[in-house]
C-alpha cells in the first residue's frame, strides 16, 4: 500500500462506516443510504447535488432542494453528525453587497469550499443562462453573493480551498443552454476571486463511461501525491444519459496536468435508488469530507437528481487503485 497522505485537518468524526460487503472497486456506499430523503422539507420536490463541510465541530451545508414547483433552489442546512440533517425550511437569501450583481433566476449544483477565513459557494448560476455564481458566508445563516466569476455557458464551477503559486484557482466546465451533449473540465486562476483568467485545459472525455462529458465533482482534496478530483462522466445509452463518476490525481504545482487518471468509474448508477427517481440513472458527486490522519474520505452525491447518498474510501488504497488503472 502506498504511503500517500491527505494534506489537511483531521475530521474525526467524519460520518463513515467501514465496508460491510465486497465490492468491485476501492469505494463502497453507506448502507442506510439515501441520508437524505426528497421530501425532508415541507416544499422539497427532491433534495440532491449538494455540499457538506465540517462547521463548527459539526457539520453544515448548501442543499439543492428543488421545490414542489419544481424551482431550483438553495437551502442551508446543519448537521451533528453530518448523515442526519436539518435543512432550513426557507432558501438562503442572497445579500447583495453590490446592487448591480442579480439575484439567482435559478440556483443548483453548490459545492462550498472553505478559503482562508470563510466558505465560499459555488453553484450553477441562472444568469442570462447558466453560469458559475460565487458567493460567502461564514455561519451559514447569513450569504453574501458577490459577482458571477465566468460569463454564460458554464456548469461545475469548483474552487480549491487554498492558493496554488499565488492564485484561487477554480475549476468550470464550459458548457451550452441546455442538457448539454459536450463538456471539457478547464481550471481558470484569479488574484482575488473577482477577475479570472489564465485559463487552462485540463481534461475532457476518454473512457466509454464519460464520453459525452465530464465535470469537476467535490472541491479537490490535497495530497502528498497531488490533487486528487472526483469527477462525473456521462454516458449517452439509447434510454439517456447515465451519469457516474471517477478519480484523477493532478499535479500539485500544476493542477492542470493530469498525473493519473481511473480508467474505471469508481461509483455508477446500480442501486434501486440511483435507478429510479425523476432522472434515472444519475450518480453526481459535489463534496467529499476527509480526515487526514486516517485518510478517509467520504463523498455525497445526488442520486437520480432526487435523493441524496454518501460513498466512502480510504486514500491509500484509493490512489493505488488509480495509479493501477490509469490511462496516463
Ligand atoms: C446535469 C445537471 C445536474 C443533474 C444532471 C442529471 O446537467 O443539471 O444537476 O444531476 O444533469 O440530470
């Protein structure tokens, strides 16, 4: 077993349970899954594609609720033990620090990352069409929204939670109005989270399971090794697209060079739960939770775009799975 480490703060309550049946692949599923049911809320159509961090010793997040009306809205929401939630009944209301910057026509997709001294949230901006809204917070109570970071067409806008050689970096996915049938992950770099440029290539389709395309999942998590991004890839079946999701390691320095790069899909759509649901056959990764001094890592991902899952590994036999299977 290689001796990777995660870089970063230990979780020790990090919700996880070890593998209770053989699989496949170095990731299992949390048996009492889906946590998150879809009606956990009085007005929730489906609650789904959302993120966790630790907040205050215990847990805290940005949940994609769509409503009974079928708007795509956020919701904040808390956690002791970061499996059972309470989410907050009303959608986060954004603050606008500056009057010109417009409310959200629709919001989903949030990942938050924490930088620095407070969590930033990304999420699938409606904008003039979709675009990558960043907003802050520091207790989950109050949300500040501040400038769009990319103009239109842009989906899976993910930050990482630390400077690389002077610069936020942030990943995105260019994309178009609607269920788009292409999709590249790029990495864009920015001195102070307003102006972004020095875009940069990261990777696009390969394997058969995301050859339609691909996007940045959960913020990335800091190794020894290199980044390490869990990303979705979809699939176009005769019956639609099939969403499932995998894992590279990237050059610390240089996230935008690919160091390894899973050929198999670590996660995809098999369970009764990830079957069925208003978009089946979706498994959609957007946070991951790590405890550095074990190295575990546990991931939830929205599953059919209606419930919500988690999914766990451990780093070491995590990274030695991708360098096994790697394709570079
Ligand atoms: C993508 C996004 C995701 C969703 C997926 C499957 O385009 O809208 O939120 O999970 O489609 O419907």
């Amino acid at each position: 077993m290689s001796t990777i480490k995660i870089v970063g703060q230990a979780l020790p309550n990090i919700p996880w349970e070890d593998r209770t049946k053989p699989g496949q692949g170095p990731m299992w599923r949390y048996s009492k899954n889906p946590i998150i049911p879809r009606d956990l809320i009085p007005t929730s159509n489906s609650i789904f594609n959302s993120a966790a961090v630790p907040f205050e010793g215990k847990f805290a997040g940005v949940f994609r609720c769509d409503d009974i009306c079928r708007n795509m809205v956020l919701h904040a929401g808390f956690s002791e033990n970061g499996v059972d939630w309470n989410i907050n009944h009303e959608t986060i209301k954004w603050i606008m620090d500056d009057e010109e910057v417009e409310a959200p026509t629709y919001a989903y997709d949030p990942r938050v990352c924490w930088i620095e001294d407070r969590y930033y949230v990304t999420w699938c901006n409606g904008w003039h069409g979709p675009t990558i809204g960043l907003g802050w917070t520091k207790d989950f109570k109050e949300f500040h929204m501040v400038e769009n970071t990319l103009l239109p067409y842009n989906r899976n806008g993910v930050l990482f939670p630390r400077k690389v050689n002077g610069r936020y970096l942030m990943f995105s996915r260019p994309s178009d109005t609607g269920h788009t049938a292409f999709g590249d992950i790029y990495i864009s770099q920015s001195e102070d989270l307003v102006y972004w440029g020095r875009h940069r290539y990261v990777m696009g389709p390969q394997q058969p399971w995301e050859s339609t395309k691909i996007g940045a999942g959960p913020v990335p998590i800091e190794t020894t090794e290199g980044w390490l991004l869990f990303h979705h890839g979809v699939l176009t079946s005769c019956n639609g697209y099939v969403y499932s999701f995998g894992a590279v390691i990237l050059d610390l320095e240089k996230p935008w060079q690919v160091r390894y790069r899973c050929k198999p899909y670590l996660i995809n759509p098999r369970e009764l739960y990830e079957l069925a649901g208003d978009v089946p056959n979706v498994t959609f990764p957007c946070a991951a939770l790590a405890d550095a001094p074990t190295g575990r890592i546990t991931i939830y991902y929205g599953c059919a775009d209606t419930v919500t899952g988690l999914a766990m590994t451990q780093v070491d036999e995590l990274y030695d799975y991708i360098k096994k299977n790697s394709s570079v």
